[in-house]
C-alpha cells in the first residue's frame, strides 16, 4: 500500500509545480489560477462520502486499481489538449482518482491496530507519501528546467501513475474483501449524524480543515510567489519539496513526538501553532533561506497534523462506519482545498502576497483555538465509543 501511494503522491506533487507553471505559461490571471487550482477538489469533495461506501462494500484493492487507471487518463488528457479545457478536465479526473486511492488506502490501514501502534502505522504511510511529496517536485523542477517547459511532462506522470496501479496488484488478505454495509451506515445522513454527535470526529476534521488549509496554500502559491521572486525551476522544486522532506523525517517518529509532549492533545495545537507562525511569515520572506526555514517549520508541524486527524477518527467509530468516516474527512479535505485556492487568489488579487500569506496564517490559529474547545469535550468521550 505505501508503495502504490507513494507513486500517487508523486504525481499529486508533481502536478503541484506544473500546473501553476503551464497556467503561468497560458497567461492565467491570479484568480484564473485560482480556479484551475482549486478544480481538482470539486468532484472529490461532491463524491468523498458515496467513494467511502464503494470501498466498503468491494474492498481496497479493486478500487486503488480503478483510481490508478482514472488518475492515468486524467494526465493523458491534460497532455492531449491543450489549454484551459484539457487542464481543468485532468484536473478533474486526477483529483478523483486520488481521493479513491488515498480513501483505499487508509481504509485498509485504519483496521490493522489501534492506539500507539496505529499511530505508528499512520506515521509509517504518512512518511512514504511524504518520500513522495519530495521527489515529485524536484522530478516536475528538474523537467522543466531540462526541456524549458511541461511539454511532456504530463505524459511521464501518467506512467508513474500506472506504476501505483500495478504496485497495488500486489495487495492480498483482507484489502482484497469488502462487507455488507447499507446506505444507513456509509452515506450523507450517516456521516450527518457522526459529525453532530462523535467528538472524535469532530476533532479530527478540525485537524483536517486547519492543516490542509495551510498544506493547500502552500502548495498552491508557494510556486508562483517563487517565480514571481525570479527564482529558478529548479530551485522551486527545491522549496515546495522541502516542506515534505522535513515532515518525512519526523513521521516515523510521531509516538515518541506524542509521548514527549505530552499527548496527542498538546502534539496536535503545537503542530498547528507551528504551521500559523510559518504560513503567515512566507509572504514576507524574499530570500531563499528565510523561505527554506518557514517551510522547515510548515513541515513540522504539517508533519503531524494529518497522521493524528486518521488516528482521531479511526479511533471514533465503528469498522463498518470507517470507510464513510474516512470520506466525510477526506470531503472536508478537498472541500478546503477547493476553497482555499479562491479565497488566497481573490486577496492576492487585491493585496498581495504578504496579507494574503498573513490571513492564512491566522485562520489556522483561529483553527486551533476551536480545536481546543474540542479537545476539552474529547476528554471525557470514551475512544472507540461510536458516538
């Protein structure tokens, strides 16, 4: 499974530099971007929760194939046709085959422990599509630089992405099975009745709104605040990849991070406290060092956040509700990720980098701070307990 991710994350971080270069290419305005950005997290956030019941009822390995195969011709059909039409459609498609691989995935995982060694687990994938998030960008900066342009680059990403379908051939056990679940248990008024009601998982989406919102802005923006700073192709894949590198490295250690703390309360508004103070700085950074250590710290702290959000909510429901649990995270994932693009590229478009970047920031501290009152009300709710 980690195999076949990390192959997904590459392409998903790949896209991260070239879409935003090929859109700078077509003349795209700061709020056109905004719109091709934000596209590939339309249909993931209409269809997360009806995806969780498909992976529930015919088990992960049938549909991370299906999703390797859709993420195949989304790229194909970004390098066929040109222009607007054929980036926003691979956008669309792309963003829908990594939804349903990323929700096979940790459905799958989340069923194997619980408690620290689920953490550990969680911390583990975390870390390989961290691998992933690091050389995607340098291979996207790298093509770029070589051949002065994306011309083709889209062609090779769609076969690193077949290479994720056929990593995940190799699946077997009970990622091969799906259950019996009725609508009641996996779909909209399900996951309704969970977020009213299951602490756990309002805990976990708050994680999940906060870090991603940071985790989106930055990927989105980062590289057209570096090109419009003159840096090199090259060395913008160095910095968006840099943020992945340092949350790599801490992943596996993410027990000993939570025990060190003091548990996965403090661990969790560290983190988010750490990504408002590097996110809201960035847009005042205009040198490569002083950018290369905000993303140390986004990296920190973003390191933690989405490890801790899957373990919150794994913890907090049923095995039969998982999967349609794990889609309400994933549509409120995409649905910020949606939003966040617009909303940066409106403020950009009128204020520019440094109040945007700044507004970013405090939104994830003003995150953090309902998540406090969350995590107050979470102490006193059994884990495990379905709500």
């Amino acid at each position: 499974m980690c195999v076949s991710l990390t192959f997904c994350f590459v392409v998903y971080s790949m896209l991260l530099v070239a879409v935003p270069v090929y859109g700078l290419e077509l003349g795209a305005s700061p709020l056109m971007l905004g719109v091709v950005l934000s596209s590939q997290y339309l249909l993931p956030f209409l269809l997360a929760i009806p995806l969780g019941g498909v992976v529930a009822r015919h088990g992960g390995r049938i549909t991370l194939l299906a999703g390797a195969l859709l993420m195949t011709a989304g790229l194909l059909l970004m390098q066929v046709l040109p222009g607007y039409y054929g980036l926003i459609g691979g956008q669309l498609l792309v963003g829908l085959a990594h939804l349903q691989m990323v929700l096979s995935a940790q459905t799958i995982i989340s069923s194997l422990a619980a408690g620290p060694k689920l953490e550990g687990y969680f911390g583990w994938y975390a870390t390989w599509l961290s691998g992933g998030q690091v050389i995607g960008p340098l291979l996207a900066g790298g093509w770029i630089h070589w051949v002065g342009g994306v011309d083709n680059l889209f062609l090779v990403m769609a076969g690193i992405a077949l290479l994720g379908g056929l990593a995940g051939l190799a699946l077997t056990g009970d990622a091969t099975l799906g259950m019996s679940v009725t609508g009641k248990q996996t779909g909209f008024s399900a996951q309704a009745s969970l977020m009213r009601r299951n602490t756990g998982v309002q805990v976990s989406i708050a994680i999940t709104v906060a870090g991603m919102f940071a985790l989106g802005i930055y990927g989105s923006y980062l590289p057209v605040y570096l090109d419009s700073l003159e840096m090199s192709a090259v060395m913008i894949g160095v910095l968006v990849s840099l943020r992945s590198g340092v949350s790599m490295v801490i992943r596996p250690f993410i027990p000993r991070i939570i025990g060190a703390v003091g548990g996965r309360e403090r661990a969790t508004i560290l983190a988010l406290c750490t990504v408002s103070v590097g996110l809201a700085c960035l847009g005042f950074a205009v040198n490569a060092p002083a950018i290369a250590l905000l993303s140390v710290l986004v990296g920190l702290g973003g390191g933690l956040t989405q490890p801790l959000s899957m373990v919150v909510l794994a913890e907090s429901v049923r095995r039969e509700q998982r999967s349609g649990a794990l889609g309400m995270r994933l549509m409120a994932n995409r649905a910020v990720h949606f939003l966040a693009p617009l909303m940066f590229g409106a403020v950009l478009g009128t204020s520019g980098f440094g109040v945007s970047f700044g507004l970013s920031g405090m939104f994830v501290a003003l995150v953090a701070v309902v998540l406090l009152r969350l995590q107050t009300r979470h102490r006193d709710s059994e884990p495990g307990t379905p709500g």
